[in-house]
C-alpha cells in the first residue's frame, strides 16, 4: 500500500498551561474563562497563534504519533487534545530536537519530521563495491529531512530474513539484532563503510550464507518496536572466508569448505584472485572487488605468495598483466643466492696414470642455478629459512627445505621436499631467492 502523508487543516495542541479539563462540544473544547463561547468553536490560545484542535485533525495527529515515537506506549484516537496530548507533543518535539512548544502546525516542522518518519524508506542500491571502502555499495532514499534519524531510533540493515518481519507494532526480539547492523550514523547513499564491515561480515558469518544470494532489508526500530520496514534487495554474499594462520602450511592444508582451487589459469578475470584481512579474517578479492563465486575460491601460484604476505599484486588490464615473479621478490626484499659447492681437492694421481681433470663445482650464480646445484645447496643443515624459487611463470616458498605451491597440476596446494626430484628437476634451471629476517616462517 503507498504511504499515505498525514496533512491537517489547522493546528494541534497548545499550551499546555492554558489548556483545561476539557468537555466535547462539537469538534471542538471551550474555556471555562470565555462562557460567551459556549456553542461556538473553542479556540486555545498560544502566544499570539490560535491553536483550533479540530477533532478530525487530532485523531490524524495522535494516530501518526502512535505509529512513529508513540508506538509503545500507543494514545486513544479519540481526536481529544488534553494535557496529555500535549505532553506527548513536547516530548516528542525534544525527541527530534525542536523547540517543545505543544503544537504541531499543517507546515511546521514537526509535522514533516514525522511525516519523514512515518514514510519507509526505499533500498535503491545493493550490490559489490570496492573492498576496501566497505565491500558492498547500498544506498536508500528515505524522506525524514534531517540528515540522519533522532538517536531514539535503530535504523537497521537487516541480513538474509526470506520474508519480512511480523513484528510492526510488536517488540523485535533481540534476535533479530544478532543478523543486522545499525546504519543510523551512516550516508544514506554509502551505509557500509570501512568502519562498519567487520559487524556486517560477522552477521554474514552467523547466517552462513557463504557464495549465496542474501536478502536486505532496513528497519526503522523504536523502543524495540517496528515502526516500518523498507523494500528488499539481494546482494551476492562473499565466499567463506579464510580463518586460520598465515603461513603457507597452515593455509594450505587448512581443512575448508568448498576446497579452495587454482583459478589461475586462463585469462581476465581468473588471474590475481587473493586474500586480503578484514578484522580476524582473511576474504578472498579479485582486484577491488570481493569473491562470491566457490568456484573462484582460490588463486595461482603468485598470489599464493603474495597473499600469506599479503602482498598486493597487479591484476589485468595492465601493460603486462601478471605481476611477474621478480617483482615479487623485489617487494618482499628477497636477495639473489650465491653458492659455489666446496669440492675436495682431487686426489694425486698414481704413478703413471694422467692426472684427474678437476671437477666443476655445482653454483647458483646471482640466484639462478640448475635443480641438482639447488638440491646440493639445501643439503646443508643450517639452510632451514624461507625463500622464493621460481623457474618461467611459476613461483613458489620453501620454509625449512620443503617446497610449498598453489599449483595448476594439484588443482590447489601442495608440497615437497626440495630433495625430491618430482619437486625440483635436476636438468631445470630455477631462481632461488633468499628472504629477510622479517619475511621468515
């Protein structure tokens, strides 16, 4: 049903101190100081403006007072202004901070702010937004004319009900509360914030509603009663977030469901998909935006790295599109290893044998060197840090000499021993770089 505004022909109320205990003549009341008025229109004087109370225009009043600060503690409508109305029309006027004068004109203001109250507001956006400025854009239109609601109101965004609720006029449970958060405070045209995400990620965490469609719908609370509830509109709820340590062990066998993938093969939009942290957990995000797709709930190999990092990296379009490994090693301040293996001295020949040309030793020159020098490298007890190997467009860890990958082959992660030749081919030729003391695992 459309909002029907509440418009009268003349003012109500008056001053309180002037208004008797009153009796019904007509549509109006006489003072007991003007007995020449008896049959004839009361008028209560208010300063200098006649305040006339039609009865018709009353019960307008006192019916749009109960369905907005009055919803409580609802009045007769009964279209009587008595000191009680009166009272009401005061404490309301301090409510919305106006000057508590008992009277409520056709075009005074406290007549438009409820009014403004009284009308639900509209959702007219509801969609993904930047990550970083709140995640989701949601606006309203909503037509109380002051920038934001009387802190006796709870302007709720509420989260993932499949109907409305049921509860105008009644008491909201404090259910209800657990799945919303209160948007009183923001921008109508941008209610999700930086600062208010983390709330509306947990109510989301609540619901379970992980990679679904999620319903909206703002709620204009007062006294814990219902006075209206807007239109509904769906969002695409994130993918399940990650909740553990950021290491790459622990990320990578962490039990989850759905199982994160590999999406990094193929071109836009699968290339650079990543972890970012928002409160206690990590939310997987292409770009500026949120992931809502399982079957885009993962990464490729660089993002692995740069996302136990967190590490930004470069997304498409771009002049080269993958934020390739040198950059990465660069932004994590990795340094080229240089190793030349230590031979023993070659044994004396005998006598009369030609002497044994010496052997090459194996090296790793400016980070670069074959599979077997690196697995001779790693050979050494103390070499238990953290460093980035890498050989054409893949790149992965190594923590205390065993490999760690988000690899297209696994469809996800996997790990090895840098020994192993199925983790690292003797005859390829890798780029191993070392990480500072702040990059250790």
């Amino acid at each position: 049903m459309a909002f029907q505004k509440t418009t009268i022909s003349a003012a109500v109320g008056g001053d309180p101190s002037r208004i008797p205990t009153p009796g019904p003549w007509g549509d109006h009341w006489l003072t007991p100081w003007d007995p020449g008025l008896v049959g004839s229109p009361m008028q209560i004087p208010q300063s200098s403006t006649e305040v006339p109370n039609h009865a018709e225009d009353v019960r307008k009043i006192e019916a749009l007072l109960n369905d907005t600060l009055r919803i409580a503690r609802p009045m007769p409508v009964d279209g009587i202004c008595d000191h009680q109305l009166v009272s009401v029309i005061c404490d309301v006027q301090r409510e919305l901070g106006l000057t508590p004068d008992g009277v409520i004109s056709p075009t005074g203001k406290t007549l438009r702010l409820l009014n403004g109250i009284a009308h639900p507001a509209e959702l007219t956006k509801a969609q993904v937004g930047n990550f970083e400025k709140g995640m989701y854009d949601i606006a309203y239109r909503e037509y109380y004319e002051d920038p934001k609601f009387p802190a006796c109101f709870d302007l709720l965004l509420s989260l993932g009900n499949a109907n409305p609720m049921v509860y105008v006029g009644g008491e909201v449970p404090a259910s209800e509360y657990e799945f919303a958060i209160d948007v009183r405070e923001e921008r109508r045209s941008d209610v999700l914030t930086k600062d208010n995400i983390v709330k509306f990620l947990d109510a989301l965490a609540r619901l379970k509603l992980w990679a679904k469609k999620c319903k909206l719908r703002l709620y204009l609370i007062h006294e814990r009663r219902l006075v209206w509830q807007s239109n509904e509109r769906e969002i695409d709820a994130p993918v399940a977030p990650y909740e553990g340590r950021l290491t790459p062990a622990a990320f990578g066998t962490a039990p989850s469901q759905p199982k994160m993938v590999y999406v990094g093969t193929g071109g836009h939009p699968f290339i650079g998909r990543r972890l970012w942290k928002i409160g206690a957990k990590y939310w997987f995000r292409y770009g500026s935006r949120v992931t809502t797709e399982n079957q885009h709930r993962g990464m490729d190999c660089i993002n692995f790295v740069g996302s136990v990092y967190q590490i930004a990296t470069r997304l498409p379009p771009t002049a080269n599109p993958y934020f390739s490994s040198p950059n990465m090693a660069d932004e994590l301040g990795a340094s080229p290893v240089v190793w030349t293996e230590t031979l023993p001295p070659p044994a004396p020949p005998q006598p009369g044998q030609q002497p044994v040309p010496p052997q090459q030793p194996l090296q790793i020159a400016n980070g670069q060197g074959t599979g077997e020098a690196i697995k001779k490298y790693f050979e050494d007890p103390t070499r238990t840090q953290t460093y980035l190997i890498w050989t054409g467009g893949h790149i992965r860890i190594i923590v205390n000499k065993t490999v760690h990958e988000w690899a297209h082959s696994s469809n996800g992660y996997k790990s090895g021993p840098v020994s192993a030749e199925a983790t690292v081919k003797d005859n390829t030729t890798y780029h191993l770089y070392s990480l500072p003391a702040n990059r250790q695992f």
